[in-house]
C-alpha cells in the first residue's frame, strides 16, 4: 500500500534530501511540495540532481491540497513551521524537522529561540522525535519533533552512559565538528566557499548553541537530576557530516560495554570495536551512526566518538524513520542506503 | 530469484562501489569478495562505510570458490585482469572493470597500454560495454569490458552527432574535468590531499591519454572512417564525477535535436532543454548522465557539456547495469538511487 | 621615499588582497581605506588575517581625505566605479580594478554591460592595465583600467602568438577554469561552500563572458583584423587560481619559441620547457604567471596551457605592478612574494 | 650583512616552506639543498612553485660543502635526523625540525618514539625551540630542537596560565583540530584526497600522540609538578592549520587577562579580546599565532581557542624566527608577511 506524503519547504537541504530518499522508498508517493519563495517552479529547476523524477511542481501552503495525503514532512524555518502547523488539516500526521517541537517546556524554548511559543498547546502533543529512544511513542504519535542534528549525535554517544550511571554527570564535554550544510542553504558570508574551504573556526562557543535546549532537556530527563554539559561545535570545511568527540569521566571498558549493549539491536546505530573510533567519510549519505569508545592514557577517562549525517539521521533520514513508524511501514524501508565513498 | 555474484579486486574504489551499489539490488547477493593484498581482511576493516552489511570476508582468487557463482565482476588493474580472467571457469558471466578487453585490435591494446595483450583469443568474445549502443550484444554476451569513464563520458556526448553527420568530424575536441577518484586508492604523489586539494592541472596532454584507444576505436567504426579527436583531461579538487566540454562545429539546435530523440527513451541519459548544461554535483553517487547543448556566438559552432560519475556511471553502475542485462534482469534494477545533494 | 596610497573597496577580495600586498612593500603606506556598508568598522573585524597591521579604519568615500594621497586602487563594482571615479581629485593617480575603463569604445561598453558608460570622457584616458603590453603608457598613465582576471590569463597565453601570426586567428577555444575567489564576496547561492565544493560546472558558456570584450578588443587590435575567440569558464572547487587551457592550430615549436622569447625578460612571465604545463597550485597567492605548451597528437594542432592567480597576477597583484610604475618604483617592488604551496 | 644557510631534507614540504620564506628575507641566502632521495634534480622539478628562484640543485648530505655556511636547517624525518646532526661540522648553527632533539630525557625520547636516542650527548646542548619562551637560551644556542606544531599551538594557549597558577591543572583538556600537510608528503592512503577531502575523524586518540610527550615535558617544568592534560588530535580537510580547543577550569577573565599580559609585547602571538575566538583562515601562510578566551556558561569553567599555520608557526617559520635570533638578526626578520585570504 502506497502512502501519500508532502512536503512542506521542499527547496531548502532537508527538503531535498526527503526527496532524495522517498525517490526509492517502495511505499510512499510525494503527491505536493511546497516552497513559497520559488512557487511555481518546477523542483528541476531548484535542485537539477532531482529531474529524473516524475515530481509535482512547487506550490505555495495556501495552495496545497491536503486531500488524500497521509503525511506531511514539515522542512520549513523554526517559528514559520509551528504557525504553519497550527493551521494543517487534522487528518494529517506531522514530521516536523524544525527546532519549534523539540522543546516540552515554553519557557526553554523561549530562552533558546528568542521569543515566545505560539503553538503551545500543539507541544503538548508533540513526541520528540530520537527514533531509538522514543520508538512506542512516536508509533503512535500525530506530530513528531525531528531532533537537532547535533542534538543527535551527542545523546547517542551519552543517553545509555547517562542512564546507567557510569559517567560523572558534572563534567561531560562534547566536542563537535559540523559540516556546511547543517546551516542549510541561507546567504550568509560564512558559508561562501572562499570563506569556508581551507578553514576551520569554532562557533556558538561557550554554551550559546540552541542544541544545548535539547541535551539539556533530555539528560536531565534521563538522569532524573539537571544535567549540562559544555558544548562547543566546530565547522569544517565539509558538506555533510558531524563528529562528535565526547570526554567523560568514566571506565573506558564499562561505557563501552553500556553502549554496546543498548544498541545491540539498532539498526541504525553500530558500536565499533573497543578502541577504534569512527570518521565522517564512512558514513556519508547514509542513516547509519557510527560510535566508537577510546580510553584515555588518565585512569578513569575516555572519549566516545560518534559520527553521523547531519542531513539523513541527524534529520531527512531521521524523519523517514519516525514517519515509517507513524504509518505502520517497517522502521527500516528506504533507509538501508550504503554510504557513499569516497 | 537471486544471482549469486563475486567481486575480484573488491578493495579498490570501484569494487566499493558494486558492493554499495549491490546491497540494495533486489535480485543480487554477494557471494565471494577477493583482494589479494588484503586477503584474510574483512570488508568493515578495508571500507568502514560497509560495516553495516553482512559479507564475506576477503580471499585471494585462487581460494575463491566459484561453484554457485554465476556473474564475476572483475575490478582488477589492467593486465592483472587478462591473466585472471583467462583462467576463470566457462560458466561466469564476467563484467570487467579493466581496460584490457575495451580495443578490440591487439596492436591498438599494445601501443595504448605498452605491451602485448595475453589474452587475444577472449578479446574476440567481449562485447563493449557502453550500455546504450552495445545493449543486445551485451545481453547475450559472456565477457563484457567496461568502458574506460572518460570515454564513456565523450561518447555519450558524440556518438548520436558523429552517426548522424551533423558536426565536422576532423574538428572535435574534448576539454575534460576529473575528479580524483578516477586515478584510483593508488599511493601516488600527486594524489595526496595537500597536492591536489586548491589546485587544477591538465595531465596526459596533447593526445595521449590512454581513452583515446576507445574514442579512435568507437568514433571511427560509428563514422565508417577514422576520426581522431583531440583530448585534454583535468584533474580537479572532486572526488567523483567527470564534466566534458566538448567543443563542435554544427548547429546547435540540429545537436541538440539530435541528442534529444537519441536518447529519449533512455533511462540514465538526460538531455537538458537548448541552452542549459549540467553540473558535476548533479549526478554524484548516481548512474545518470546530464547532457547539455550551448549554442557559441560564432556561427555554426556549438558545445556539448555533458557529466556523470566516473564511479557509477563511467565505471561501477555501468558495469551492474551490464550485469542485469546479462541476467536476464531488468536493466534499471538497483540503479535507480538518486544522486547525493548537496 | 613612501607613497601614500588609499584603497576604496576595501572590504572586498581584491580590496584585502591589496592591504596584504602593500602590508610588506617598502614604499607604500595605506592611509586610506574605504567600504561603504561597512564605514565605521576596523579592518580586524572586517578582515581578521589583516589584525596585526596598524590599518585606519573604514570611512564612506564621502568622508575620504584625499589630500597627500598619491595614488588610489579602486576596487569598486563596475558602474560604481565609474561615478566615483569621476569624482575623484585631479590630482591622483588611479588603478581601477573594476571593468568600467577596460573597454575603449563605449558601444563595446554597453554591449557586455548593458548600460551606457557615465564617463566616457575619462575612458579616453585611460590605459588598458595589462602590464607586459602597455610598459611604458602605464608608466605614464594617470588611470590605469587593470584587466579582468580571465582576460589577462587568455592575453598571456595568446597575444605573441596572434602578433607573430603563427596561429590561425579563426580557430581559438578558451578553455578556462576559474577559482571562486574570481566571483568576489557576494552573497549568492552558487557560491555556498554546499553548492560548489564536491562540483564543477561551465558558467557564461557560448559565448556571453563579459572578459570577451577585453579579448575581441585586444586580440583584433594585435591582429589588425577583427579577431572572435570561443571562451568557456568552468567554476572549480577551489578558492584562488586560474588555468587556461588553449586550443590553437600552429606547429607546437614554434608557438612555445614564440612565447619563450617574447617573456624571456619578463620577471612575472614563465614559460615551462617545451612539453611541460602548468598547475594552479604553483602559483598561488604569488604574481607569478606559469605557461606551458604541449604538441597535440594531431599534426599542426597545440595547446598552450597558462594559470595564474586571479586575486594576485590577475587583479591585486597587477594593480600594484602597473602602481609601482606610475610612481616610478622598480615594477617588482613588494611583489616578488614566492607561492605558497601546499 | 648576508648569512648562508642550508637546508637539509628540502625536498619536503617543512623544507619547501624554509625556501618559500628565506626568498624574500632580506639576510640569508640558500646556499645548499639536500634531498637524498631526488638528489641530482632542479628545486623546480621538485617544488614547480619555487621555479622563479634561483637556486642550488638538490645534493645528496654527503655531497654539501659546509665550508662558508653559517646555518643549517634539518627538516629530516625524526632518527634520520639525529644521525645526520651528530655528524655535522662544529661551526654550524643547526635549527632542527624533526622530534629528535625535543625532549630532554633519553627515557622519554624512547618511551614516545621507539627506539632509544642516538646522539644524547647533543641532546644535552639543544635548546628547545618555542621562540617566546626559551627566547635567550636560543640566541646563544648552537642547537635549536624545533617543537611540534600541535605542542608549539598547545603549550601558547596554556603555559602562561600554568605559570599563573589560575586553572586547575588535572583537568585540561586539548581537542585539536589539524590539516593534512602535518602529516608531510608521505605516501600513506589516509592522506589521499579521495580518502580525506568531506571527510574528518579522530588520529592517535586515548592520549597517544607523540607531541605529549612535550606538552608532559614543558606543562610540568612550568608547573614544578607532574601534570597530563588529555589531547585528541582530528584530521579535517585541509592543508595548513591547526586549531585548538582547550577546555579548563578556571575564571575566563583572569584566564583572559593573563594571556593578554603575557603575548603584550609579543610580535606574532595575539590575543583578541575577550570572547572572540580566531580561525585557521586567518592564519593561513603567515607566522601569526591568534588566541581568544571563551567564557563558558558553567562557572568557572572556559575554553581557549588557539590557531596558527602548522608550516609556518608550527614548524619553518619558527625555524626561521629561531634562526634570526641566533645569527644576531631582528627577530621578525622575512617573517612579516600577512595571511593569505581567502
């Protein structure tokens, strides 16, 4: 049985990459794409990669017909996604890959994002949307929060290590290098390739960055206790793709066995060997998280590196996932893509 | 049903590619992996990026079991891959990945490649894999060599104009972009990051890159008369993908109409409407090939720009789209993955 | 004896490419810098590598003091330029860098840059900055016009050529790849480290480049006849740097003792022995210009294959050049800085 | 007054980048160039950028007159070195860029490096290289062990702080990130573009990379106690620069205020003002070093952010700073140059 999606901001990345991947998903059928700056054009034309595919041309909200669609991807800015949620037709299940679900508390979400929430009460309803960690609900939910891609990462590298209670709580350090287009497809100077390639810069420094409402939000949930950590992302002068090295005051061998073991049956995510550590060129393109634990030379030290795609499980992927939970498809369909190297 | 398929030469970048590409194909396992150098290795410690599939480990040639095999694909260096193929039991349907079965003249094979070829009376067997033009043959073929990616690339371009006779046969030249993965995981100087990475070189100049066997070879039989192109390859700062600009004399529109009706009914080659042209990052990861028409301000001259990726394309999705013709399968099945954007 | 010099346009590429110039020439001192947008800020904020120099800080053009200001850079957009330049007192020296005084006849103007010239009578002055060529006018000149980057990496390649008339003049292909620093700072989708790192693609193709205007003029003139080119620029993935590869019909040796004895007393000027090309690579951020030539398999036929650094040699670089003949400085002075590489 | 100097071990990118700089240094000239295995060959045909030079051919080490040379640069690979230096002419001055002559004692040199030391009689007169903090000892010293590029970044982050006693010394952590030409021109597979560029990951992670043993060297002679920090070097995509993280505990105002007083009147180190932190881009080619402080938003807790050119700061241009200050020449002497950007 085909089910019909859309999707809403379909001319940014994460846009594109839902595309992508729903090209080759065996039951599900795009059937609108939005895009309200380049309405009427034709996704060839905003994203040539794509002109293979047989693809309904972009429209605006205002023009389209929610009518026998099952589905909606929601890939549009914070702020404009939760007045645009607001306004969808009941009948719909919601993957928002926005930041305006992620936060349960109005008042996070206000001190993170600027100002205050106008859909309070559909976050209410709202499951965030850690695949792994939130499987039951999302199954059974109509609107679901994708996660921050860096959000992501950092809480597969800790949230076992956090519930099991075999890492200090008060002195966790993710240390994070981000690829380009996790800052998505905006004009800015500091995304222009003269001013990025060759070069490499901290940013958000000093416990600034928005993804800090998440791990906030979800260790302090895990560990029953407030929980922060220090956070300082990183960019790279790469296009897909985050790393996370993560210091934890901790037994290299336990945190290892914890994390193995939490993820023994995950798909999607793959502890390496004791030791080795992964890189962000292994999984490229793909909805796989690699993890890898390293003792430190200092007893009772050691570093958990884990690295994925920030446009497919740290988003596009990710909301493919949830969203073949919330129609009954297997968790896995369209999302067993190789990663692509070199 | 499932055809049982093995990889020679499964730890260079194109034998990564087939199994990238395989591990999705409804209607191919992989059976058998070989590589000499690494014999013993699993697959997850060679490529990293396939640590989530179950493979087999892999072997030398000689201790590979090729009972139950039915379709080899042969990705070794040219002239290792003569010798190899030689000696493979009757019943394999081979694709090789070499330059050793592509010039059907052995003198045209030795003065290209240096040396006498040692395997002449296979040579006499092998069908040219250009998928497109050698499609029938393909299906009933035992041995298949698959195209060299640049020349893949230029005869996607010219073959259509060259058997029309709408451009000037004596005035064709091909200006060409390579990415890096083309040269292979070879230990070479010029292939390390800092040598390659800010920089642009033209390399095997003035006519005499190996292809050019191909193009003489293909150009001239398509002509029924020998044509000669000229030829200037580039290495650029990519890692996949390939972009000719090939320059004509013609008119652009009869070039262009031509191109268009050549390939309407191809699955892979795109012709872009008059006056558009591709893009490297377009194509990356996929089998599809962009092709674009660009009218010059001088009368009566033209340029196709076309592109694809030298790994999927030009070598590794070739290859298994020949494989599915040879089985009997359909020739899209597996290959339909869209490209990688950003 | 020191100059004092002002920049205006300071807050772009060739604006910063100049401070870091003059940072290390010993007879030159900034003593003015402007920026519009950006009047008000130090240049460390602007332009953190320039931090360490003792720099004033950015004012409006209005609020420029010109008095003992000897000499002005220009490195304003087109048709800005040419008001501003206007403006100027009489008694500076002038190097623009911008296209507004590259074309002597004001029809050619319009034609490539779709609007009338507003200073016609000052492009009667001017002196078209190809250094090499137009010595002893720049030397003499009070505003000096510096190429384009594209045109002046043709010029190079071809003008003793056509002047010894040992090319055929209507069979001339361009072929050029172009670093995105050529493109300047602005903000534009094509230019997101995303959108171009990983790809490669032609712009301006057929044709329609602005620097043919500097060819048709330059090369006709050198030719006494009118002379058209065909020019297609590829955009690469890389951040400075220009490579030409040019097709010409002419016996190989004669065109590299051509080119060899016209530049055997150019400082800036090299010319590989015969059969040796170039790389972007080994000339960047220096002013330094490699060409090569290479016979072609086919008789009469060559390619003659020049890079330089468009920031540099073809635009900042330059500017001083022809600056430090205006003011009667040795012409190599402050430029002999070697490439850096890797 | 003009001093000769030599390079040895100049067919490496160290040596390359001695030549690039001594080009333009008004007070030395290259009399002698070694590189054993491309002995015989022209410096152009080795390093094509540096063809404009006029330069020593490349000679074995036996076959280089000492006679005349004031100064000798060893950028050797490390044991090669040590063997070399002991055989040396007494009337040199020798900078050395390898590892040999860094740490003081044999028994670490072995424990680091794998074998024990073969010259430790030389040791014992070697002068360890950081300029700003061994600045006497090294204008007298005959032998000047240059310091690794990641300790050199480390230790100008961190050693004021430790002499100040104003962080806690058992919790420092140094996460680093640094580009490919580190590594040298050595033929290894992780060093391949294809292999690197969109690609990052963790090296010598656990506390295993060699540079401790000079952080464990310097940090607990400052200290006047043992002290470990942990350091996690990661390889990104690029080809000069190293940028480092550094996580301590202590108040980011005095932490501020202490680097700021102690790099005042320092010529290459600078320190921007609170809360800024710098960029590998900004450093790119020249012999700067930026340094910023970030308060984190856990009390007492902050990061410093280090950055420098691993060629140049980290390896020649120290070299040549050090070598300006033994030969009684001005200390920034050809050391000015501004960064090259973009």
């Amino acid at each position: 049985m085909t089910h019909n999606v859309a999707i809403l901001g379909a001319s940014g990345y994460t846009g594109a990459e839902l595309v992508r991947l729903i090209a080759t998903h065996p039951s599900m059928k795009i059937v609108g794409l939005s895009g309200n700056s380049k309405a009427g054009m034709a996704m060839a034309d905003v994203f040539p990669h794509l002109r293979h595919l047989d693809l309904p041309a972009l429209t605006t909200i205002e023009d389209m017909d929610f009518d026998g669609v099952d589905l909606v991807f929601c890939a549009l800015p914070h702020a404009t996604s939760q007045a645009v949620i607001k306004e969808l037709p009941r009948h719909l299940k919601i993957v928002d890959l926005s930041a305006d679900f992620r936060l349960r508390d109005g008042a996070d979400y206000e001190k993170w994002y600027g100002k205050p929430h106008a859909a309070l009460e559909m976050q209410k309803e709202a499951v965030y949307g850690l695949t792994e960690f939130y499987r039951e609900e999302i199954a059974g939910a109509r609107l679901v929060a994708g996660t921050g891609c860096n959000a992501a990462t950092g809480q597969y590298a800790l949230r076992p290590l956090i519930a099991a209670g075999v890492i200090d709580l008060d002195d966790i350090i993710i240390d994070l290098l981000a690829a380009v287009s996790g800052a998505g497809r905006s004009l800015k100077e500091n995304l222009l390739h003269a001013e990025l390639s060759e070069g490499a810069h901290a940013y958000s420094a000093g416990g600034t960055h928005r993804h800090l409402g998440e791990f906030d939000q979800e260790f302090s949930k895990v560990a029953g206790r407030p929980v922060q950590v220090q956070f300082t992302p990183h960019l790279i002068p790469a296009n897909r793709g985050i790393l996370a090295t993560v210091y934890v005051k901790g037994e290299a061998e336990e945190v290892h066995r914890t994390l193995a073991e939490a993820y023994a049956d995950e798909p999607f995510l793959i502890v390496l060997p004791m030791g080795q550590h992964p890189s962000i060129k292994h999984i490229r393109a793909s909805n796989f998280c690699h993890i890898g634990v390293v003792k430190d030379r200092i007893a009772g030290r050691c570093q958990i590196i884990a690295t994925l795609d920030n446009l497919t499980k740290g988003s596009s992927g990710q909301a493919l996932q949830n969203a073949n939970l919330m129609l009954g498809l297997p968790e896995t369909e369209g999302l067993m893509l190789a990663p692509v190297f070199p």
